[in-house]
C-alpha cells in the first residue's frame, strides 16, 4: 500500500504572549502553575521537564509554521492562552487579538479559533458580543471554552452563549476531563455534564478536548448517544506517541462508539512534538491481537484519513486541500499488520 499524502489539521495550536507572559510572572499563583505542569508533561510529552526550564520552541507563529512545514501538516487552529485565574483574574497569558496579528502572515495556513472566556466571570453577554465580532468580522473557524477557570459546562447561565454558538454555526471546542494545572478544579469539566448541554443543544456542535481522560469511558458513551458531540485527540496523543498501546485501546474503544467521522486531531503540545503526534495517527494501525481479543476495527486509509484532518476541515468549514506536498516514510506498528485500504 502506497503511503498516503494526507491533509493535516491540527486544532489548540496555543500561542502565548512573551510581555503578557513577563507581566504575569510575580504572581503568586504564576510559580505554582508553572510547576504544576509537571504532571502532564511527564505523560504528553514523555518525561520533558518544562517547569524546569527544558528547552521547547517559542510559542509563537513563526516557529510554528517551520514545524507544519517541516512536519507536513496544512492547516492549524491557533488558539490564545487564558490563565486568568492564576493573577487572581487581573490579566492572561495573551489575547485573542494577538493570535490575529500572529496569524496575519499566515493565510489559509492558520486559522483562529478564539476563546472568549472566562464568559462567566466577564459576562455573558459580553463574550457573546466578542463571540459574534470574532465569527463575523475576524473569520474566527473555532471557539475554546476553557471552563477550568471559569464554571461548570452545564452552568444554565452558559445557555445564552450556547445559542449564539448555535446561531453562528461555529463549533465549540471543549476542555474536557481533568483539570492539568492549579489552582483549577476538574469538577467544572467532567464528560457528564455535557448530557445536559447536548440535550438542550442538539444542533450544537461540541468537540470534546483531550478524550475526556480520565473519564473517557463516559465520554465515548456520551459521543455515542449525541450526534453533535465529537472526540478530540488534542494534549493525550502525545501520551499515544510515547505510550502506543494506551492509544490502541483508547481509539479501539472510541471506534467501538463511534463512526470514524467522528474523531478528530488537535496539538496542545511543544510544537516540536508535532511530528510524533501526526506521524502516530499517519502510520496507525490496530495490532491483530487488539482486533482479535478486544474487537478493535482495522485502521484504514479512509479512518486515517479523516481523523488527520477531513473530519475537522468539515467542522470548521474549510478545504481539505493540501497546502504542504511532504509526508514521512510509512512505518509498521509493532504486532500489527496493515490494513486494506
């Protein structure tokens, strides 16, 4: 089987702000976020030290277009750094109209996905407003609802917001799961609560950042009951990538609840660790074992396909064109043997 050239689309593309970033550091609560990183780090990004002090690419546009170049991938979803919580809700780490000036040189190669939050602590109708200009006038494909620092999804103050989202026909991008940093809470994010929004909205579309894990489970059976929620791979597949048989189940079990058109990529990552994040699902194939002894689906060049970018280039209306011709040599997962297209 012939490698395939696919279309490449990663959403959480997250820039930070280097003055915002510096204005934030003598807060109290910018050390213990800063450490707190720790933990998600030793799992996403197999054991890198961030908090201390390791080496990762500026997160800013011009270093993440060389890894898209270099990686193969086509599109990107850039996404601002919130935080507000950790300066005591006084500044964040960097704004949406920054992402639009990082951007700017980069035309249908990135693209923004906004976040407007924390919509409960600012108010509602002002993150509607921000919401409709953001769509309208800025061309904005994606919004981020970071809950963390904010409130639970199925807070009823949220459902105003809900139906402009709704109105405006753009897809919410959800944290999902456990709370990474401090001092965030988890209770806010938990898979369960959105039943509730999905049964109000069910034309709302809803993508599911980092699997939900821990509660994945009940995630995937969510995504199975609701047609308009999706599963993303943001953040948890860099741990596929070091950890390749906690993927295999965690996307054996997904495609048990779900048809493939319904999982989609995303980074959250170092931008240097694109290529292993896109290479793991370019070259994905379910282990024969998996297939025999769990029921796992084969992977084919169709499921690739559309997880890698189809399914999220459909979501936020954009053409799945390739915009970069380079793709990695093939490689065989071990235990595993290629599917037929």
């Amino acid at each position: 089987m012939a490698n395939k050239d696919y279309f490449v689309a990663l959403s959480e593309c997250h820039f930070m702000n280097p003055e915002s970033m510096h204005e934030m550091a003598y807060y109290p609560g910018f050390e213990r976020w800063w450490k707190s990183i720790d933990g998600v780090m030793r799992s996403w990004a197999g054991g890198r030290d961030l908090a201390g002090g390791a080496a990762m690419p500026e997160p800013r546009a011009h270093d993440l277009i060389k890894y898209m170049d270099q990686f193969g991938v086509d599109v990107c979803f850039a996404l601002r750094e919130s935080m507000m919580d950790v300066s005591g809700y006084a500044t964040c780490m960097s704004t949406n109209a920054f992402i639009l000036k990082e951007i700017e040189p980069y035309p249908e190669r990135m693209y923004l996905e906004c976040n407007v939050g924390p919509i409960l602590r600012r108010g509602v109708k002002n993150a509607i407003w921000e919401l409709e200009y953001l769509v309208k006038q800025r061309g904005a494909k994606l919004c981020k609802v970071y809950a963390p620092e904010d409130g639970p999804l199925n807070d009823k103050q949220l459902w105003p917001f809900y139906e402009k989202a709704c109105e405006l026909d753009i897809p919410l991008t959800v944290h999902t799961g456990m709370s990474y940093v401090c001092p965030q809470p988890s209770k806010y994010t938990l898979p369960i609560l959105l039943d509730d929004v999905c049964l109000d909205f069910p034309e709302l579309k809803i993508i599911a950042y980092h699997m939900g894990w821990p509660y994945h489970e009940e995630l995937m059976g969510l995504a199975g009951k609701h047609r308009n929620l999706y599963l993303s791979l943001s953040g948890i597949i860099g741990w596929f990538a070091h950890a390749p048989y906690r993927g295999y189940h965690m996307i054996g079990e997904a495609l048990q609840w779900v048809p493939d058109d319904k999982i989609v990529m995303g980074l959250d990552l170092a931008f240097d660790d694109m290529g292993k994040a896109v290479d793991y699902i370019r070259n994905l194939q379910m282990p024969e074992e998996l297939q025999e002894k769990w029921g796992y689906p084969a992977i084919t060049d169709a499921t690739r396909a559309k997880i890698l970018g189809l399914n999220l280039a459909k979501l936020a209306k954009i053409k799945p064109t390739k915009r970069i011709r380079t793709a990695p040599a093939p490689k065989v997962a071990p235990g595993s043997k290629r599917a037929k297209s």
